[in-house]
C-alpha cells in the first residue's frame, strides 16, 4: 500500500487496495469530501516583481504528495513554467515558504523558487529571454497544485486547486511619459505624488532599443527614472545621427531639469556597454554631475569619448578574440583582456567625484576590470567612493528579483544588426540569490545617496 502511496502520491487514507481475478493487485481512489475542497492561495495576489509572496496550500491530507507548478504566458507567446515537489504537514498543509521542496525545478526552502526557476517548457524555441515590453499590464503567473509528485504532463493532469498572481513593474499612480525632446528617445516613468524625487538615468547594453522595465521598477520605488535608448543599427551606421557625450549630456538635462526632480539628486544606472557610457561621462563631461552610480557587469575598458559608433569600431579590431562553446554560442569576455597598461584606454575612475557602487560577476572581463579599478582610485586617492559586490556564480544578466536565470539567448548585436546566440554564463541558484541581493542592496546605495533627512525617503512616500 505505500509503495502505491509514494508511486501515485496517493494518502493511505484515499485508496482501497483490491486483488484482480489473475492475483495482480489494483487501487481505487476514495475521492473524499476533503480532497475534493484543497485550497490555495497566493497572497499578496498583486505586487511588484521584486515583492515576495507566499504560496500556501491547505485543506489536503496528512503527509499528501503534491506537486505545485508555476506557468507564464510570455508576451512574445511562449510558456515558461517551474515546479517543486511538497509533502503536506500534520494539519493537511504545503507552505511554500516555510516547508522543504524535496525535488522539481528547485529544491531546498525557496519561498521564490516558482518564479526565478522558470524555464521554457519542453519543445519550445530556443535562445528564448523573459522580458517585459508593455509596462501596463501584469505578469500574470498562474500557479496550480496536482495529487503526487509530477514533473510532466500538467496540460493534461487536472488540478486540485489554481490561483493567479499578477507581478507589476510599475506601481499604482507610476506614470509612463515618452521622450522625444532634443532628440533625445526615451522614456520618464513618474512616481505618484509631485515630488520633487530624486532621478535616475537607466542604460542597457549592446544589444541596443528602448528597455523600459527597469526604469518602471525603479520609479515604483520613489525615483524620477528615464530609461535612455542610445544603440540601434540604424544610429550607428548613420553619421547624422550618432550618439555621443552630447546626447547623453542632453538626456541628463532633461531629466535633471524635470519639475519633479531635485536637480542636485540625479544618479545613473549602466548594465553592460552602459557602465562603459555612465562611467566615462561622469569623468569626462562637464555637464553631467551624477550624484552617485551604479554599475552591473560591465568595465572601464574603451572609455568613451566621442561616438558610441567609434567604441564599437573598437571592438571590432578585437573581434579575433571572440570565443564559441560546444553548442557555438557566442562568448565575447576576452574582447576587452588583457586590462590595458595604457591609460589612454581607460575611463579614468581616479577622477570620479561621486560613489559608485559596482557589481562583478561572470560575463566581460568584470572582476578584472573591478580590480583595475580599485587600484586606480586607491592610487589617486578616491577608493573611499567605491563600493563592490562579488557574486561569483552569477551570469552577466543581472535582472530585477525572482527573474529566471538566463545562461544563453539569442542577442541581436546594435552595432551590426546581426544576431547570434550569446552565452552569458552563471548557476541558477547563485544568480538568483545575487539578483535578490544585488537589488536590495542597490535600493539601499540610491536611497543613502539621493535621500536624505531634508528629503522623504522612499518608504515616506
């Protein structure tokens, strides 16, 4: 009888054993009144990407098998999903926060792990990338709890219980204005109230067009924020339109200049290529004064001081160094290795006047730019402004909380339009621990320094 138990995630209580007319033994299911009522819930139902909530189930058996699942509808279409194997408590109950996942997706106490395990479901297309586009709607992830431990089959496997919880990056009152002033093309996000709030200028990498969610979350959290496009083939190629320190410069004015920003409180935010942009305008231009930086994954190498186009010519004199996998993916960490001797290559980070908080991870050549950078600013005095965060196991896409890892995507190139598979590296379960920490900890930095005891903390808000 326990061997059907485990084997079907039956309770003992809910079968009747039989014996069939050849000797072979069956099992029926007593469909009881309890089993027939589980519950589940998801509270909060509605929050931020980057809020926790806690899954729970009750109304089950003693010691019941149970699978819960996690799926997602992407906007492009595709199904991602994750799953955790439970065994219910004394009193018939699974609480996801608090009880041991014995296997699926995850495993161990996870209170976030059907989230930031999501992976494609089987049969999928590859190099997929879970990503936010329209900021004004949800993620809606549907979570469901199955009899037994299952790691297949959940379209056709009927639930005993289902709920919806809708993951925002933009919270009530945030408002969503485009740009276009000057030239500039981006987009503010506002946070409810008239402030005035601290801003931020939020850029990606080389993959280049406008990504917004970043921005959102950071608006939700009490900062004026404009997510800045910078990198398309098109601005590249084209000699009337290239972006430089003008263009950053006049992006930084438009938002510095917002009647609901404190004009002496303007940070800036740089994933990949953007640290090499944020850090040499803040040591090179005149005009822009960030009141503090952040910067993930990226390096001080090829600092930029005229065309962004001029840099990527850069890269490609090193293009030689580019690297590919077994499954030729892409790996571009040696382009900007050896750290060169030649301070001319470098943004001069011993100039830096502002703090700058700086996270190394896999992914470029990070944690030896990181180093290159402490001993430069320990030499011209200036270290006391540095901050650094190691995450060895984390991969180069560092992404809000509880988003799924992504250790290789299709990646379509600014600088030639051209589009490969690039292998960004790390663990799962170390990247998601370091995007968890990482993200709190930046909210910390930002908040020490663009609020202060004359200004409303974001929590105040």
């Amino acid at each position: 009888m326990e061997y059907f138990r485990r084997r079907l995630g039956y309770n003992v209580h809910e079968v009747t054993c039989f014996m069939c007319i050849d000797g072979s033994f069956g099992i029926t299911r007593n469909m009881s009144e309890k089993n027939m009522s589980a519950m589940l819930s998801v509270s909060p139902s509605r929050g931020l990407v980057d809020e926790k909530f806690r899954v729970v189930v009750q109304n089950l058996f003693h010691g019941q098998d149970v699978t819960l699942h996690s799926l997602l509808r992407s906007e492009d279409d595709d199904l991602w999903q994750a799953f955790g194997h439970y065994v219910s408590d004394d009193e018939g109950t699974v609480k996801v926060a608090e009880h041991v996942c014995v296997g699926g997706s995850y495993q161990g106490m996870e209170p976030m792990g059907l989230l930031w395990s999501m992976k494609p479901v089987p049969g999928s297309r590859t190099g997929l990338r879970l990503r936010k586009k329209d900021l004004s709607t949800p993620m809606l992830v549907h979570i469901s709890v199955y009899c037994g431990h299952i790691s297949q089959g959940f379209r056709e496997t009927k639930a005993l219980a289902c709920a919806v919880a809708e993951r925002w990056y933009m919270a009530p009152g945030v408002r969503r204005v485009e740009v276009t002033e000057g030239g500039v093309r981006g987009t503010l996000f506002l946070p409810p109230g008239s402030g005035p709030f601290p801003g931020i200028l939020d850029m990606w990498g080389g993959g280049g067009g406008l990504v917004e969610y970043r921005a959102a979350l950071l608006a939700s959290h009490g900062y004026v924020s404009m997510a800045l496009e910078y990198m398309s083939p098109k601005a590249l190629s084209d000699p009337s339109r290239q972006v430089g320190k003008q263009y950053f410069e006049a992006a930084f004015t438009i938002l510095k200049e917002h009647p609901q920003v404190c004009s002496d409180r303007v940070a800036m935010f740089g994933l990949c290529f953007g640290t090499s942009v944020v850090l040499s305008m803040a040591v090179y231009s005149s005009v822009i004064q960030p009141r503090c930086l952040v910067c993930l994954s990226g390096s001080h190498v090829q600092p930029l001081r005229g065309s962004v186009a001029d840099v990527f010519k850069d890269f490609e004199k090193d293009s030689h160094k580019t690297r590919y996998d077994e499954e030729h993916r892409v790996i571009w960490r040696d382009l900007l290795l050896p750290i060169p001797s030649d301070p001319s290559k470098k943004v001069a980070v011993g100039q830096l006047q502002c703090p700058l908080h700086l996270l190394k991870m896999i992914g470029c050549p990070v944690a030896e730019s990181a180093e290159d950078m402490e001993k430069m600013m320990e030499e011209a005095g200036n270290s006391h402004l540095l901050t650094i965060l190691s995450y060895p196991g984390a991969g180069h896409l560092i992404e809000p909380p509880y988003t799924p890892h992504i250790a290789s995507s299709n990646f379509m190139v600014a600088a030639s339009g051209g589009k490969v598979v690039a292998l960004w590296g790390g663990e799962v379960r170390a990247h998601s621990s370091a995007q968890e920490d990482s993200w709190h900890r930046i909210l910390a930095f930002l908040e020490q320094h663009l609020y202060g005891p004359d200004l409303k903390t974001p929590g105040d808000l």
